[in-house]
C-alpha cells in the first residue's frame, strides 16, 4: 500500500481532538490503544461498538455565522495551536493555528493549485473498502454551502445516460456561499471546462468540496478558511443555464453523493463520523464534470414541457371515427393510434378522450 494513503489513513482515524485542546497527547494515547488494540482482541470489540456508536445519524446545526461579527479577543487555549475567538456577539470559537498545527500529508501532498484533478497517479485499487472519516471534532465545525432545495435534475448520480458528480442547489445571483468545513482553498479560478468560477477546498480529513458557477470567488488559493466563511457568491458562470451552486464532494478525486452527509433542505450535516465506502463512489468519478448532462438535462425537459402544452384531445361524439378525426384534426390514422396506443382496428367509445396532438 502507498505509504502516504497508510499514513494518511491513519491520521484521518486519529485526528479528533478532545475540547480541552491537549491534542498532541490524545493522540499519542489513541496511538499507544490501537497497538494494544492490535494484540487484545477484546479491545478490539470494544473499539467496534464505539465506532458503531460514532458513525450514528445525528442532526448537527450550521455554526453561527460569523462573517458580519468583529473579534473582540483571541486567547491562548493552554495548547500552542489552538485559539480561542471572542467575537462582538459573546460567541466563540476555537481557530487552529495553521503555522502550528500544518499538517504537510493532507495539505501539502498532492497540492495542486491549478490542476482540478492532482490524484491521478495514486493507485485506488489499494483504497481500503471503507474509510472512517472524522467530518467534525472540537475544532472542525460546520456549516451547509447553501440552504436550499436540491433542483429535480440536481441530483447526484446518473440520468438519462449521463453523470451528474455533484448536487445542483438553485439560488440567486449574489447568494452567499459557504465553506463547508475548515480548511484550505486548493483551486480558486475560472474553469473553461464548464465549471465556471471555482473554489476547491481541501478539509483536514483529506476530503475536497467544489463550488461552481459563483458569480464571484471571495478566496484565494493557498487560503486557509473556517467552517462557515463566505468564500464566494452564487451565480450562474461557465456552462450553467440558471443561478445555482453545483457542489461536490470528493475523496482522493473520486465523487460520492454530497446527501450522504448533507441535508441540504434543512442544513444539517447528517453526521460527526462518516463510513465512506468505496461503492459510494460512481465508476466515472475520478473523471471529471461532464456538464452537457445539465444543458441536456435542461433541454430535454424544456422539450418534454413544450411537447406537454402542445397536446390536444378530443372528446369522442357519436358518429366519430379516426378516419373522420384524422381529417378534421389534419394528421393521420396511423399517427392517431401511435399517440393513443391503439390499433386502426379499436372501437372509439362515445365521451372518451383522444389524443390528436
Ligand atoms: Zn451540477
């Protein structure tokens, strides 16, 4: 196995931090349990029915929304890489300390600042079936990119032939848009490749969210931001055809379904602990956003819905038969019976209805 996806493994189960902020010897006693865990299997039970418990549906709230509010203090926590925020609304928060606390496997490994896709050389076949992931500890807030509900069309997955990798969250223009998670801004561009303006960002646990077709990106490459820090505004740039947020969540590029962790609807994040397994992934997802799947989506339906308005029925009177409508409605038999599902042979009935157009 890769040495950095072992490493990394490992760090994603061993991230979470406890409240009081001494980390680094929490750390040291989840690594000292998991070696005893490896030789007393009892432990190891143990250990299983905690993460069966970690890994229950919960209903966590957005964070309070900060951007408006002024800090007031920043305090030392009692560990070097924590602060603690006052802000002018006598909320508070607990900030790390990226200069302290760099973590050089998930934000320096594969860091591309220009590249959509910089996971292209690591094997997933040595990905394990399923990976713990910490979405939440002391420090790790959140708070949902955009309230709203889910276009009919927007959702994750395959439709009519084609892949949709994200989640389509209709808005308007100049909406803001929020960091899911803390972490740093990978790619903050416009992409010609459909996406439009983008913000990628990369969150401590190694997971990456993609915010598309911002009017306008308020973040930099290289930025490190918090849970909930606007980071753009919603718009409708690069091949979109209305306002709305296209959002996507990765593992090491490949796209899974942003409703495993997110009811976008209420805002709340499903869970503290995420099981990703690998069959969440679809088998196109280390490609990239194909966006003809949204215009032909769109298209399509403008299609069906133009189609709809331009039906007409006649109701079946005594005397009628198709030959006699076919005439009076200028079509044909033949076309008759293919809009009715009928034969040229069936009985009309008197009051029924019939399709013409
Ligand atoms: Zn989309």
């Amino acid at each position: 196995m890769d040495r950095f996806i072992f490493s990394f493994l490992l760090a994603t189960t061993l991230l979470p931090l406890t409240a009081h902020g001494e980390a680094p010897e929490d750390v040291t006693l989840i690594a000292e349990a998991n070696e005893i865990e490896t030789q007393i299997d009892a432990h190891a039970a143990d250990s299983v029915a905690a993460l069966r418990l970690r890994l229950e549906r919960k209903q966590i709230l957005s964070n309070t929304d900060t951007n408006d509010l002024t800090i007031i203090d920043t305090l030392d926590s009692g560990n070097e890489a924590l602060r603690v925020i006052l802000y002018s609304n006598n909320t508070w928060k607990y900030i790390l300390d990226r200069e302290v606390a760099r973590d050089s496997t998930i934000f320096e490994k594969y860091w591309d600042t220009t590249t959509l896709f910089p996971y292209r050389e690591v094997d997933l076949s040595e990905l394990p079936q399923s990976i713990v992931i910490e979405l939440l500890d002391s420090v790790t807030s959140y708070h949902c990119p955009y309230q709203g509900t889910i276009h009919p069309n927007g959702k994750f997955g395959p439709r009519r032939r084609r892949q949709h990798q994200g989640i389509d969250l209709p808005l308007k223009t100049g909406d803001p848009i929020y960091a899911t998670f803390s972490g740093r801004v990978r790619i903050s561009r416009y992409n010609y490749g459909g996406y439009g303006n983008l913000v990628i960002i990369r969150h401590d646990n190694g997971l990456e969210t993609y915010y598309g077709h911002l009017a306008e990106r308020l973040v930099e490459a290289n930025q490190w931001v918090e849970a909930g820090q606007i980071i753009g505004l919603g718009g409708s740039t690069g091949r979109s055809t209305g306002p709305h947020l296209h959002f996507e969540t990765r593992y090491y590029g490949r796209s899974f379904d942003p409703e495993r962790l997110i009811d976008f609807k209420s805002g709340v994040l499903c869970r503290e602990t995420f099981l990703l397994k690998k069959s969440f992934f679809s088998i196109y997802s280390n490609a990239g956003q194909d966006f003809d799947d949204e215009i032909a989506n769109e298209e399509q339906d403008q299609r069906e819905i133009a189609e709809q308005a331009a039906r007409r029925y006649h109701t079946i009177r005594r005397g009628d038969s198709l030959s006699s409508l076919a005439k009076k409605y200028g079509t044909t038999v033949t076309n008759l019976c293919r809009l009715n599902g009928i034969k040229p042979t069936t009985v009309i009935q008197t009051g029924k209805s019939l399709r013409v157009r």
